[in-house]
C-alpha cells in the first residue's frame, strides 16, 4: 500500500532505545536538559521516582529497595514525550500523521539531549524498538471480524463464540511472535474484548501501559468510537525489534527504525479486509503528493 488511511485506528506509537544503565544525572545537567528540550517543544518536565524490589534469593532473606529514576520531557498538550528511563531512550506520541515525521522528531530530540549532555552520546544501544497501538472498533454495521481477513484464524474468541452464547462475558487474547532473521523479530498481540455500557473501557495493552498517573498521556478518541456498533473491539499491538551493538552517538536512526517500520506495516497490512477497513478509516492515495 502506497497510501494511508485518514481515519487510521492507530492511538499510540513509541520508538525506544534499550542501552546500557543510564548514569544519574547531576542537577545541573537536568537544567540543561530542560533547556534543550524546550527549543525543541518538549515544555513541561516530569521527573518520576519509583523503587525496585530486589528480593533475596536466599530463605528468610529480606527484600531490598533500589531507587528508580525517569525523566520526561512533554510537549505542551502531553501529545508527545521524550523520556529518560533507567536503561533506555524512549520517544512516545499519541497523535500520529506519518512515519517520516514521528522518526524525524525522534532523531531531533536525541541530537538535542545529546548535545546539551554529551556522555549520553557514550551509552551503549543493544536494541531498537518500534511499537503501535490501534482500537479496531466496529462501525457502520460491521462487526469485529469484517475488519480482518481469515478473522476466524486470527481472532482469539471465534471458536468460543458460535459454541458460548449463553456466556455473561467472553474476554480473547492472542500473541504470536515471529523472528524474521537472527537479529529481528516482531510480535502481534491481538486482544478481543467486550463493549461495556456502550463504551470502549481498555485503550493499550498492558506492555505498552504506563505505570506511573505523572507520565500518563491523553489519548485522542474518535467520535465514532463512542458509539460502536458490535458486542466486540479489538486491541491490536503491532511491534518489531532489532538488536544491534553500537553507542548512541553512532547509531542509524534511518536503518534500525526503518527495517522495524516496514516490518511492522507488512504484517499489520497483512491482516486486513481491505474492502471493509478502506471504506470505514478512509482510505486515500497518497503517491501523488509526494
């Protein structure tokens, strides 16, 4: 597909980099930061502090507390956010136009961190992770599974179903991952739940949930999606990893990123009625704009 779907179901998009434990940082490299982060548009700075639970091994032993510290840069609506993790660089939207335009912020970003703190350049990347969240909601008098093609193989109830009417509830969750060479992999996650008192409750998988309320970021909900037409929606997460040693200064945005987009768009195109999921998200051509 050369084109795009102006009504994409997609919610939620982060590209992270794992590397090797992040050193604290001293308070005046955290003023620097904040500064480089706002010539970029990341205005509102969040630091989360958690602790880790180390239990020990041995019986009667007492678990110990390791602190755990995050930095998050926010754009000024909470749209987008570049955070600082323990052992990782992670870059999270919730509006979403393009490719091209979500890695190229990233790229930016990570140029900008690096510039205002140039250790961070020294850390060492052993993986590169490329995660998408899509509510594929039922509208215009479809159910869940016209949005798929082979939906009975793909989604989690459909042998429970046409055997279950009689259930209060059915609750479906599938994972299958796949390793395409020996240094790349992607994993499809497909949950099927029910719509409760007409509303979509769950909007990620919990992989992609984040735990502390102070680094939370809205979610943008479609208007059409308040008001679905099916007993089920489906929760999809579509996300591709490559693992590759090389310090962050050094790393190729356009390679890893890329091989893990196009990975990520064949599979999730892979799955799709096209003759429903076109009509209903919007389907455009977009070749001859560029």
């Amino acid at each position: 597909m050369s084109g795009r779907f102006k009504k994409a179901p997609l919610v939620y998009v982060s590209a992270r980099i794992n590397t090797t434990p992040v050193p604290q940082l001293l308070p005046d490299q955290k003023a620097l930061l904040q500064q480089a982060m706002m010539k970029c548009g990341l205005v509102i700075n969040v630091e989360s502090n958690a602790q880790a639970i180390n239990l020990d091994q041995q019986i009667g032993g007492n678990p110990s507390f390791t602190p755990i510290q995050r930095l998050a840069f926010f754009s000024q609506d909470r749209s987008q956010c570049l955070l600082i993790d323990k052992d990782a660089i992670e870059w999270r939207v919730t509006t979403y136009n393009k490719y091209a335009d979500f890695i190229q912020s990233f790229e930016n970003n990570v140029e900008a961190l690096l510039k205002a703190v140039d250790f961070l350049g020294h850390l060492a990347c052993h993986e590169f992770i490329l995660s998408y969240a899509d509510i594929i909601a039922p509208q215009n008098n479809h159910n869940l599974n016209d949005y798929f093609k082979n939906a009975d193989s793909i989604l989690p109830l459909s042998y429970y179903k046409a055997h279950s009417s009689s259930d209060v509830k059915q609750v479906g969750h599938s994972q299958v991952t796949r390793v395409t060479r020996p240094d790349q992999k992607i994993t499809i996650s497909l949950e099927q739940l029910p719509i409760e008192e007409n509303k979509i409750k769950k909007l990620l998988p919990e992989p992609l949930m984040e735990p502390d309320q102070k680094l939370g970021m809205p979610l943008e909900i479609r208007d059409e999606w308040r008001s679905p037409t099916s007993g089920d929606y489906g929760l999809l997460m579509t996300q591709a990893g490559i693992l590759e040693k090389v310090s962050i200064d050094k790393m190729s945005f356009e390679s890893t990123f890329g091989d893990n987009h196009k990975l990520t768009k064949e599979t999730f195109n892979s799955l799709l009625n096209f003759e429903v999921c076109n009509q209903d998200w919007e389907y455009e051509d977009t070749r001859s704009t560029h």
